[in-house]
C-alpha cells in the first residue's frame, strides 16, 4: 500500500518500536534521533464508505475542512503557527479510513500537538470555508474527468460496485458535493470522528510521554460512541461478460480496464495472488501482458494489473491504452492471456522471477520509520498480526509454483468479468462486438459525464 509522507532516512541511531492501547485508541511509537522532526498521523477508521448514499464526497470534505479553521482559530491563523512551529499538516480520504497526516520540528512538538488537538476536537465547519472548498472539490473532479486514465477508473468503479459502499469515490460525485450543507459536515463529523475509532502514530525525535497529554486531550473530549455502517461484502458480480463503453467524444485512443472480484486484505491466498499478478501484469516490462501487447505486438505503451484491497474483497484488473484501431484485438487478447493464466498458470521461470522479484523488493517497504509506521497502521485498519508487513518475504520464501497456481485457478473468473472503456463509442462499438464474438447490443454505452 503506498502511503503519502514516506521520508528517506539514511541510518537508525536510536529505535524502539512501542505499541500500546490507551482505552479505546491505539498508540505507536518509534523513536528515531537521526532527524531533529517528528512525523505523526492520526487516522480514523472512516473512509468514503461511509458517505451517505446521495452525499458522496462527505468525508472528504468534513476531514478537508477540520483543517480549515477551529472554534478559536482561522485557516489563516493555523496555516501561521504552522510556519512558525516548522511544521505541517495535510489530509487523505481513502475507502476505509481518513488519514491527518503532520510533521513538526522535534523542539515544537508540545505546541503543534496542542493545535492538532484543537483541530480535532473543534473544528468550525464554517460556511464560508466549506463553499470554497466545495469550488475546489468540483474542479478537481472536472479536471479528473478531462483526464481520460483517471475517468476509466472512476466510472469503472461506480458501475462495478453499484448499489456497494465501494462504488463511492474518495472524492465524490459534483453533483453530491454541490449540495453539502454545514448540518450535513458536523453530523459526519460526530459519526465518525471519536477515540474509538482512533489510530495514532508517530515517528521520530520525541518521547512516547510527549504524546500522553494529546492522547488523554482527544480521548476526553470524543469519547462518544461511533456510527459507522458496517461494509458487506460484494456479491453483485456479472452473470456474464459485461462491456460498458464510457462514450467520450473525439478519442483516438481508447482507456481499457478489464476487472473482476478481489480478495480482502486478509485473503489466505493473497500472497499467491500477488506472485501471479506480478508475473501476469505486475512485473513491468517482465510481465507477461506488457511482453504480449506491447512489446511483440506495439498496440499499447503500457499495460498492467492490480489488486485495490480492503477489509473486503475489492477488485482485481488489468489495464492498457490501445489506439482505437487496435482496441478490438488488443481487447481479444488480454482476455484470451486472462483464460489462459487461469487454465495454465505460470511457468516455472515466470514463478521463479516473479517470486524472487518480491522477494528483493520487500525490504524497501518498510526501511524507514514512517514506512514502518504506515505498516502498522495498514496492520491495523484491516485486521492483519503485528508484523505482516515486515514478515512478507519470509511468506513468500515457502510458496511453491504449485500453490501460485492453484490460486490462479481457484480465484480468477474470465466469464464473470466486465470490460470498461473510455472512448468513443461509434468508432470501436461494432469492432469489438465482433472481436469478442457477441451481439453488439450486449456492449451497454453510457456518457462518460454521467456520475
């Protein structure tokens, strides 16, 4: 999972990786002397998943402007102790939690955990900040969409996971945002943003005692019991092959994404999964969808695949981005290599490079404090032992080809999978129908400006 904030640091003077539960919340710690900072975040197991239906993009926006202005201070006054404490603070919204994320000069650490205390505990939700805020949130999403790769994406989802928490985008809908009132950001805000719910982590020059007065401050003032709706799990899959083409005028290339039920975090059979997708898609120029579109047959500059993970299955898909004219074959074969993987599995030297690959690269993942920290907040939010991250290699040291393919068959579903596509739909409609040898009314059309 690649977390924002990840800070290069050369050498370890001083670690001690401490975790401890304070009533409901969660602390952890590691001491790091080799930098005169301190990296916290504070994260909420809340994501966009739980926007209420008709009001996607709530989440985002509460946790946006919680930055924005406090009972006592501007955004323009929080923005100046920041400077002046040397620090700084930001904000993500994924599905399953939303993340604060700061860092501060190790001599200001009392005075800027005080102010993130107050931006927590009070925020001002105040009108004004919110109508500029929902300006800035529709023209990102505008922007989004003018974007043809991210578009794809977008739409992918929203019609995948239709009627599914997980259909609901981290930014949410224009439409959904535009008629977000202040009564709807605090409401949220009491549903979601109390110390039950609460991670905190920490990184750097301090002491653990310096976080106890933050801790017991936030504990105190939101102890309230949480709301959240529990996420189910996604049982909506195509009874058959589903094309949907997100009809965008004037394209001369076309966006396709190829994509069906994941697993959880959690999966017993994650680690397999991820040697094949590595070997299938995963790999870069070694993988076996960029060698076969791209490299032999040019119809594509890249091509790859990839899991989205969650505390429940998501989704797995391959991606690549033909011009129209080779869309329909490139779109033949990424399937015709997708029933093949399942029906063959991988070679031995496709399981061999794939698995040792990983195997190297496993040691980047967690070799500063703030990666390790975002481990464990990963370890955390989806239920995984303390550890998982780091014990990586060591899982992957005793899968065998056999178990890699067993999982390849046992998992994937080419019958049950749906193409997406953002291009133009009178150029490529009646080519494809014919390269995946059905009726062209089986391929559904949809504008791509329709959320």
């Amino acid at each position: 999972m690649n977390m924002k904030n990840t800070i290069l640091i050369p050498f370890l003077i001083l670690a001690s990786l401490l975790t401890q539960t304070t009533q409901a919340a969660e602390l952890v710690f590691e001491k790091d002397r080799s930098l005169p900072l301190l990296y916290v975040t504070v994260a909420f197991r809340a994501g966009s998943t739980q926007d209420p239906d008709g009001k996607n993009g709530l989440t985002d926006i509460m946790a946006k402007l919680m930055l924005r202005g406090t009972k006592s201070k501007t955004k323009q006054q929080i923005d100046l102790v920041l400077d002046q404490l040397g620090a700084s603070l930001g904000v993500e919204t994924r599905a399953e939690f939303v993340a604060i994320r700061g860092s501060v000069l190790s001599e200001n650490v009392p005075a800027f955990l005080d102010l993130l205390n107050e931006i927590i505990t009070t925020p001002s939700f105040r009108a004004q900040e919110l109508e500029k805020l929902k300006k800035e949130g529709v023209s990102q999403l505008l922007e989004d969409l003018s974007t043809d790769r991210s578009l794809a994406r977008l739409r992918f989802d929203q019609v995948f996971f239709k009627g599914h928490p997980y259909s609901k985008s981290n930014q949410g809908r224009i439409k959904d945002i535009q008629g977000l009132t202040v009564t709807d950001l605090q409401k949220q805000y009491q549903r979601l943003i109390n110390q039950n719910e609460m991670i905190v982590l920490a990184a750097g020059d301090a002491e653990q005692s310096e976080l106890t007065p933050f801790m017991n401050a936030v504990q105190k003032a939101r102890n309230g019991k949480s709301a959240l709706n529990p996420i189910p799990e996604f049982t909506s899959e195509p009874a058959k092959l589903r094309v949907m083409i997100f009809d965008k005028p004037d394209r001369t290339q076309t966006q396709v994404l190829i994509g069906q039920k994941g697993v959880p975090y959690n999966s017993p059979m994650l680690d397999a999964l991820q040697v094949a997708n590595y070997a299938f898609g995963g790999g870069g120029f070694q993988s076996r969808l960029m060698i076969e579109l791209r490299v032999k047959r040019g119809w594509t500059y890249g091509a790859g695949s990839g899991f989205k993970l969650g505390n429940r299955s998501n989704i797995w898909r391959t991606s690549f981005f033909p011009k129209n004219g080779d869309t329909p074959a490139a779109i033949k074969e990424a399937l015709s290599l997708i029933r093949e993987l399942k029906a063959k599995g991988l070679t031995q030297k496709e399981f061999d490079f794939a698995k040792q690959s990983m195997i190297n690269g496993s040691g980047f993942s967690y070799n500063t404090p703030a990666k390790r920290m975002d481990n464990r907040m990963t370890e955390i939010l989806f239920g995984l032992p303390q550890g998982y991250m780091k014990d990586t290699a060591n899982r992957l040291e005793k899968l065998t080809l056999a178990d890699v393919n067993q999982a390849i068959k046992s998992f994937l579903n080419p019958d049950h999978m749906m193409i997406g596509l953002v291009g133009t739909a009178s150029v490529s409609r009646t080519d494809i129908a014919k390269a995946l040898e059905i009726p062209e009314n089986q391929i559904e059309v949809q504008d791509y400006m329709k959320e």
